[in-house]
C-alpha cells in the first residue's frame, strides 16, 4: 500500500511539472508513461468531485410501521424512535442472557394496550398492535427488571 502511495506521489509529481523541465522521452514507453500519467489525473479529478447530498425525503412519505426491540440485561433498545399510526408490528428480540418479556402502555400509566410473553434469550417474538398519536411506554413487567432500566419510550405519530 505504502509502495502505491510513494509511486502515486511520483507520478503526480513529474504530470506536474512543466513540459520544458520533465526530460523527453521517446518511443513506446513514453506513450504508455503520458497513458497512465493522463488516467491518473483524470480518476484524481473523478475523486475530486464533491457528491451531491441525498435529496430529503418526501414529507408526506408514510413513517414506518415497524419497530424491533431489543432486551438485554438491562436495557431496552428500539430500532427507531418513531412509527407511524395505525397498525404496528413490534417484534421482541432477547439478545441478552436472561429471559425477558414486554408490555406496551401509554406514557405515564401502566395499563397495558399489549403484552408479550416471557421468550428465553436469542428468541424473538413479534405482535401487531393499533397505536394511535402519542407516546408509548415499553417496559419489560419481570420482577425488578423495569427498575434495573428495561423501559423505553416509543413515539407515534
């Protein structure tokens, strides 16, 4: 890699000197030496282009509609923080050690909207729950396991 960057540096050394200072050179060689030299040059340029950035998404695009929690010892992880209304497929994955369940309740109450069964770790279950606006509370309802941090927030708009 090091001999690549010392060879790239030479080359782009002698294209950038002057036609009259570089010594002449004839025949086959010099062709396939101003070939490469050119090449270079022009892939520099290539590279040299700033990327325009990614257009923004369309406002009236529809927000997803599913959500993958991941439970570990113990933390709640959400693989986004926002769904859209309606119909929403959450899934419970335990990537943690310990068996771990979630319950689905408004913000502020635990009353819950949805519950899912206590699943043995590397297992995943997934539920379909209508949620309206607002924010959502997901909490795993084993004894201690909410105190110990398995709580998270879930927005939906």
């Amino acid at each position: 890699m090091r001999a690549a960057a010392v060879a790239l540096a030479a080359l782009l050394a002698i294209t950038a000197l002057p036609a009259t200072a570089a010594p002449r050179e004839h025949g086959k060689r010099a062709k396939v030496h101003r070939k490469v030299a050119r090449a270079s040059q022009e892939r520099l340029v290539d590279l040299a282009k700033p990327t325009p950035p990614a257009p923004p998404p369309p406002s009236d695009s529809p927000l997803p509609s599913f959500v993958s929690v991941g439970a570990k010892e113990f933390s709640l992880t959400l693989s986004r923080p926002l769904v859209g209304k309606g119909g929403v497929r959450i899934e419970l994955r335990n990537t943690g050690e310990d068996p771990h369940n979630l319950v689905v309740s408004p913000e502020g109450t635990h009353t819950p909207l949805a519950s899912f069964p206590t699943i043995e770790a590397g297992t995943y279950e997934r539920r379909s729950v209508t949620l309206d606006p607002g924010r959502y509370q997901l909490w795993c309802s084993l004894e201690g396991h909410e105190a110990k941090g398995m709580s998270v927030t879930l927005r939906v708009q």
